[in-house]
C-alpha cells in the first residue's frame, strides 16, 4: 500500500515559507532605508559649525593661523593701502567676524601690498599738465587711493623756462612715501614782458584763421557782422591790432567775421561764447562738436590763458558744442537749444 500525501498539508508548508521569505526581504529593503535616511541626514547636517575670527588688521601668518584652529579656509586678494605700514597686513574679510559658519568654508581675506609707490619722483622739468596726468594714472591703478596730490594753488613764477613746466618741489625728489602725500610745486609762468607779432588774420575764411591762431598761441576774441553786398561770407574782415605789429603776448587781437552767404535747411550760424576763469599760463583747451549722426569733430584747440572764448560756427541744428580744458569737461551747450 502507497505512501499518501496530503496536499493541502504541502500547500500550507509552501504559503508559510512564502511568508517568512518575503517578510526578510520587507525587514532587509527596511533596514536599508533606514541605514540610508540616517546617513542623508547626517550629510545635510554637515560639518561642525564654528565661529569667523576678527583677523583685519593681523599679519597675514597670525591671520592664517587662526583660521586653521577653527577649520576655516583663506581665499586671498591683494590690494594697495594709503600706507607702507600696511604691507601683509588684512585690510578686509568676509564673511565679518562673529558669524557663524560650517568648517570647511572659505574666508575672503584683504591683503594689503603697501603703497603703488614708495618715493617721491623728481618732478622738477616736467610740464606740470602731464603730471597730473600721471597721478591720475596712479590713483586709476591703485584702486581709487589717493596716494599723491598736488597742492592747490600752485606757486607761479616768470622763468626763462616753457609756461607750465615745474621749477621747484616740496617734498624733495627721493623721499620715502609712508602715506598719502601732497606735492607742493613752483611753476614756471614763462618770460615777463615777453611780446608778439601780430599774424596777418584779415582776409583768411574762419577755418584758416582758426588753424592759424591754434599755431600761434594769440589771445583772441571773435565778432560776428552781418555779410553786406559783394563781402565773402565767412571770412574774417578786420583785425585789431593790425597785422605784423608787436604788442604783449596777453594782447586780445579782435576779429570781425562776415555770416554765411547761405544756409541750408537745418544749418545753424552762431558764436560760441564761455568765459573761461584766467590761468597764470595758457592751458589746452578744446572745442568739439557732437553732431546728431553721433559722429564727433574736433572744431578748434589752443594753449589759452583765460577769458571770453570765442569761436564762430556753422553746424547742424541739435548738434553738441562741448568745450574742454585739460581733458576736463567745462562745458556744453546745444546748437539751437
């Protein structure tokens, strides 16, 4: 007689193993997720926090040091100072000090190179113009410090030397620069007494006599009258003084012009007018014109020492007269406006 199985007995063995099976693999994929949330919560947790130290002000060792106790980290940028005493020294950080930060986290440290120059030049022989320059120059590259200056006003004296060029400085060339400085100088007014043939101006177009007082550097001063009869417009009629004669060099030699014989639509004849304050020596001066195509022309320049400034012009209406004197705007005005 045969062994008989009772299949339902198998099939309760098999569910029952079934069961345990997948409840190991629930409780196994459980664990695992519970390993994982703990370890993305410690991750977003992050590192220790710790307090930014005061370090403006501290040699940048000293400074250095002090950021690797709290586990901090430099990041560093170089800038010039008002003074030599700064140089390696921390002029700014960020984030500031007191705040509360991770470990690990950057710190943004100022460091100080000292000054952009550390003695005085010998400025004596130089046109004082092109110093000015020059500073300007320096306090572009430093950043904005103002390191030189030139003490205002300067002194003036008649020379043999140029108009402009520097006679004497205070403090003496070679001088240690410690800190900000003011240069006092001594410039040369040009030759007292000194006189001027008057250039043959009469007869010229406005154009030509422009380009000639630009060359020679006269005081001028331009009026305008109405083109009567057969008379060349725009062209210069008479002169005071005359022509080849000697007068001062501060002499204003006055021109009368002739208006246009013609305009068209949208030309303006006019004269610019600006008095411009008296300078101990000629100083460059420039007109220009911004025209309404945006394009811009240079209308007249000169070495002038002060005075009613004076230049005759035909230009589009809505166009920009801007007049400057050493590379500074004094200014503009609008054609028609």
């Amino acid at each position: 007689m045969g062994t008989r199985f009772d299949l339902n007995s198998v099939e309760d063995y098999v569910a029952n193993h079934m069961r345990m099976f997948i409840l190991s693999v629930a409780g196994l994929v459980l664990f695992v997720g519970i390993i994982a949330v703990s370890v993305f919560f410690i991750a977003v947790r992050g590192a220790e926090q710790t307090m930014v130290p005061d370090v403006v002000g501290k040699e940048l060792t000293e400074a250095l040091l002090e950021l690797q106790i709290k586990e901090l980290y430099p990041r560093l940028q170089l800038r010039y100072s008002q003074t030599s005493r700064d140089r390696g020294h921390i002029l700014e950080q960020e984030p500031k000090p007191g705040t509360i930060v991770k470990a690990g986290r950057r710190i943004r440290l100022v460091v100080s190179q000292g000054v952009i120059v550390n003695k005085v030049e010998n400025f004596i022989g130089r046109n004082v113009s092109d110093v000015r320059m020059d500073l300007q120059a320096i306090y572009a590259e430093s950043g904005g410090i103002t390191l030189i200056s030139i003490k205002e006003p300067m002194m003036y004296e008649f020379s043999a030397e140029t108009p402009g060029i520097i006679l004497a400085q205070k403090p003496e060339p070679g001088t240690d620069i410690s800190g900000p400085t003011t240069l006092e100088f001594v410039v040369s007014r040009g030759r007292e007494n000194t006189t001027i043939t008057v250039p043959q101006l009469t007869g010229l177009e406005i154009s030509k006599a422009l380009e000639m007082i630009g060359n020679t550097g006269i005081n001028f001063e331009f009026r305008i009258k109405e083109r009567i009869g057969n008379e060349k417009g725009e062209t210069v009629i008479s002169q005071v003084p005359a022509a080849n004669s000697t007068a001062p060099l501060s002499t204003v030699v006055l021109l009368t012009v002739t208006s246009p014989e013609k305009l068209t639509g949208n030309e303006v004849f006019g004269l610019f007018h600006y008095k411009i304050p008296p300078n101990p020596y000629p100083l460059a001066v420039r007109l220009e014109a911004l025209l309404p195509t945006g394009e811009r022309i240079r209308l007249f320049t000169i070495d002038y020492p002060g005075g009613d400034f004076t230049v005759p012009y035909k230009l589009p209406l809505g166009t920009i007269l801007v007049l400057s004197m050493l590379n500074r705007e004094l200014h503009r005005e609008t054609v028609g406006g």
